[in-house]
C-alpha cells in the first residue's frame, strides 16, 4: 500500500510520502496521526508541481504490515480495515488532515 500525504507540515511527512506505521482514518476522514511540526513543510506546493523546480516525491513505499485503520463509510472499508491500493491525504493548505481517497458505497 502506497501512503501519499500532501500535508507537508506533518512529523510523518518524508517527500509527500507519509512515513508512519500506523494511519486511522476516522467518521470524519480526517487522519487522527496527523502532528504538525512547526517549522517544516511548504504551505501550498500545489503551484509548484508543474513548475521548473517541482517538489521532490519519495519513492514508492510499499508497506505490507502497516496498521490502516478506517471508520469512515467507504467503499475501501472493510470491517475497519482499508484495502485500496493506496491513500493520499489532502493538501498542507487545508484545515484538516483528511483522506483523498474515500469514495462513498
């Protein structure tokens, strides 16, 4: 499973790629590992991407036994547990941590 995280200002955040071994998504979507770090990340990299200088992306990071927990209602739950491919969680400009990739059943 891939983890992308745009909220570049996290603890966990390593080049849009979210270094934690456990993720709760919860009722409200929002990442409940999210700790902001005073000091790191870009406010909004979103103007950046197709820039001459685009921020760096780690490469994949396959993670086989990491704990993805989610209470969302969502078509990737699976009693509790999420089986997409991969998550992305929402851009540092944004209030709240929350999942990019929730699609409602």
């Amino acid at each position: 499973m891939d983890i992308r995280c745009r909220k570049t200002n996290c603890k966990y955040n390593k080049d849009l790629t979210c270094m934690s071994q456990k993720i709760t998504i919860n009722k409200k979507l929002e990442c409940i590992e999210f700790k902001k770090e005073t000091g790191k990340g870009l406010k909004d990299f979103s103007k950046l991407i197709f820039s001459e200088n685009p921020p760096k992306v780690a490469d994949y990071r396959h993670i086989k036994d990491l704990c993805l927990t989610c209470q969302a209602k969502c078509i990737f739950n699976q009693h509790n547990h999420c089986i997409a491919n991969g998550i992305t969680v929402n851009a540092a400009c944004s209030p709240e941590p929350k999942c990019m990739t929730f699609m409602k059943p």
